[in-house]
C-alpha cells in the first residue's frame, strides 16, 4: 500500500533519467599527473561495458555522453562500432562532445582564433559531431570552448565576440530539427585573462545569436564560490533557454567532485527551481541532466553508482516541497513558513520509498551492493590491468 508521500517519489522517479559520461569510466589526472586503476576501460567497448553496469544497476541511465575524439577515433567510420557496442551492453549513446581544444591547433583558441585556418578547422570538425550525433541519432551536441587569453591586452575582446556568433550561427543551420545545441560556459581554466564564454549570460547571448535550438549547458562546477546557481536555473527556465547540466561537485573551483558530496542542499535547490517551474507552468521542461565527473582516486563505476544515487535521491527529495503551501507563503512573505517548506522537504528520508520503487522496476533495491556482488570489478581488474599501464586519456 504506497502512501501519498511514496506516490509523489514515484512519478517523479519514474521521469528521471541521468546521462554519464564516457570519460568517468576511463583513466583521466589532474595536470599534476594521473594515478592508473587497473580496473579504468581502456577503449570505447570497454567504456560502454561499465556504463551498462551502471545502468543494470540502477535502471535510471540509458544514455552515455561520448568525446568525438576519445570515443570516436575514426570520426564517421566509428560510428558502426559504437551502435554495435550500444545494443550489446544496452545503453545508448547520448550527447556528443566536439574536442575543439585538445588539438595544437587550438593554442589561441578555436572559433576566436584570429588565424582563419584554424577557426575553419575548428567549423568542419563541429560539423562532422553534427553528422556523428545524427547517425547515431543523438539529439544534443554540446560545446565546450577552451578559448579565452592569459594576458590583458593579448585578445581583441570584442572581435572574439563577433566570431563566435558567426561560427556558432553557421553551426546552428548544420542541426536536423530535431536536434539541439548546447552552449557551455566557464569562467576560467585554461584561460586565466579572460574567458569568451565565461558565463551564462555569454551562453545566453550566443545562444539567441546561433538560433532558435541552441540552449545553455549548466556545469555546476563552472561558476565562481559562492555564486547563486539555482538562480541562473530559474532564469533560465524563465527564458526558456535551459538545455542542460553538467553535474559535479566542488569546493574550490572546477574540481569535478562527487555530485552532493560537498553540498547537497545547492543540488537539492535546483531541482526544486526546476520542478517549481513545472508545476507553475503545467509543462515538462526539457533538459538534459549529465554527469561530468571523472574520478582520479574512488573506484570509477562505484564513484558513478554513488553519484547517480545521490542524484536520484535529491531529485526524490525535492519533488516532495508542497508548492501551494510554498507559493501562499511567498505571497504573503511569511518568510519562516517558505523557507520551511524546502527544509521539511529535504529533511525527508526518501531512501525506503526510493527502495521500493527500485524494486517495482526490477532494478535492485541497493544498486552498490548489487555492483558489489556481481564479480565485474574483480573480473576486469585482472582482465585491463597490463593494458591500464601503457593508455591514459587526457581530461581538461
Ligand atoms: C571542461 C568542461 C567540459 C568537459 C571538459 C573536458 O572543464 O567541463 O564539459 O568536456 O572539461
Ligand atoms: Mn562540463
Ligand atoms: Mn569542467
């Protein structure tokens, strides 16, 4: 017999999925060096393997978000590969990742390289994602730009600008109308003067400039401390030009740590602008939630299960905030009374309803554990191990 409480969890579980990353499963550092796990995939096969573990697992990650140039090293003519590895371990490919920044071409940048060529390079190796993502019919292509310069005075600011809308324009007339692109933003790292896309405002702009599909990406990692990320979620929503996140944690800067595993509450905080939104609106929002994680110390499809977990779990616990209540409070500007309704949410042990639902999905109850006992860990650590010591991918 489910309660009021559980029934609410379910629907909302029952609509939530997670994107993870390719590049979580393999052997990726710091700039400082990069400690090897025997047990990291060494290739794309292997990459698609853990992410199917993840998803037996848990049941909530039926897609995977691939780099064009770790995961497709022959460009177009790996896309047979990937389909054939997609339908053997039973996730799909999911958005597909240009690499406009790990070229040396890309020194001073990509589409606000001042050197035609290279900003040429960088338009046909977008447009050549574009046709991967339609043949393996992925819907989103998300862009994340290194571009930016160390130095004041180095950079034309302002030309840079005028660049990226014409290339991000030229971009947007490749998609099929179906697709979508998503524009990410950082504030600093690599560039340490200034970024061209460095927040979301600028993601904002580029993204009316570029066209009717393009949308920003929210990393949550990429924003200064302190800054008020739900906010950007609410205005983003607001303009209807929110595509997606990136989800990580940090304390410091851009340091991709377990999702939640620092500040649970901030995660908590944005899926209840996002599900306030909805329920204000009657309407779904479209956005898609992926991990950018990439662990360099935990285990890697365990640091995966933890953080899909965690997601899971904040996303249960914020659908639970009594919208009614919440918006006669703000009306009134009973300010205890608003502010309680997001705390009496979050304090819910939503765990034994989250159980259930796994169950009544056939998904085990305790998706760690099942990981746990099924000998997959023990099995490729043996079977990886010689090649982990000679192939390291490289992680911005
Ligand atoms: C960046 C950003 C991008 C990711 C690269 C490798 O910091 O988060 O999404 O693709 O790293
Ligand atoms: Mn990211
Ligand atoms: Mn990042």
């Amino acid at each position: 017999m489910r309660t009021k409480l559980s029934e609410k969890i379910y629907r909302a579980l029952d609509g939530f999925r997670v994107e993870i990353p390719s590049w979580g499963f393999a052997n990726t550092g710091t700039r400082f060096g990069k400690f090897i796990q025997a047990a990291a995939a060494t290739n794309t096969e292997e990459k698609f393997s853990d992410a199917g573990q993840v998803h037996a697992v848990t049941g909530i990650c039926p897609t995977v978000a691939l780099h064009v140039l770790w995961d497709l090293p022959n460009g177009p003519a790996s896309v047979s590969d990937v389909l054939h590895f997609a339908s053997r371990f039973g996730v799909r490919p999911g958005s597909i990742n240009p690499n406009l920044f790990q070229d040396q071409i890309y020194k001073f940048g990509s589409f606000g390289n001042p050197d035609e060529s290279v900003r040429g390079e960088a338009l046909q190796h977008s447009k050549t994602s574009i046709q991967i993502a339609k043949q393996l019919a992925s819907r989103d292509v998300s862009f994340w730009f290194i571009d930016g310069s160390n130095y004041p005075g180095t950079a034309n600011i302002r030309e840079r600008k005028r660049l990226f809308e014409d290339y991000l324009q030229r971009i947007h007339a490749e998609l099929a109308p179906d697709q979508r692109m998503l524009i990410e933003y950082k504030p600093f790292e690599p560039a340490f003067y200034h970024t061209d896309i460095a927040d979301w405002g600028m993601a904002l702009h580029f993204a009316r400039a570029a066209g009717p599909q393009a949308k920003v990406l929210v990393d949550t990692g990429h924003h200064y401390a302190s800054q008020n990320i739900e906010q950007i979620v609410a205005w983003l929503l607001s303009e209807g030009m929110l595509g997606g996140f990136h989800f990580n944690d940090r304390r410091y800067a851009d340091d991709d740590l377990t999702l939640g595993s620092i500040d649970p509450y901030q995660v908590f905080r944005i899926f209840h602008e996002i599900l306030y939104f909805e329920w204000e609106t009657s309407g779904g929002a479209e956005i898609a939630y992926t991990i950018d994680q990439s662990h360099n110390l935990k285990g890697k499809i365990e640091a995966m299960i933890q953080t899909v977990n965690m997601a899971q779990e904040l996303f249960a616990k914020a659908c639970l905030v009594d919208y009614r209540r919440l918006s006669q409070a703000q009306k009134k500007s009973e300010l205890v009374e608003a502010e309680c309704c997001l705390q009496d949410a979050f304090a819910t042990d939503v765990r034994p309803a989250i159980r259930e639902w796994r169950a009544s999905n056939s998904v085990p109850e305790d998706p760690m554990q099942a990981f746990r006992d099924s000998g997959y860990l023990e099995r490729i650590s043996v079977e990886r191990a010689s090649r982990n010591m000679s192939s390291v991918s490289s992680y911005a």
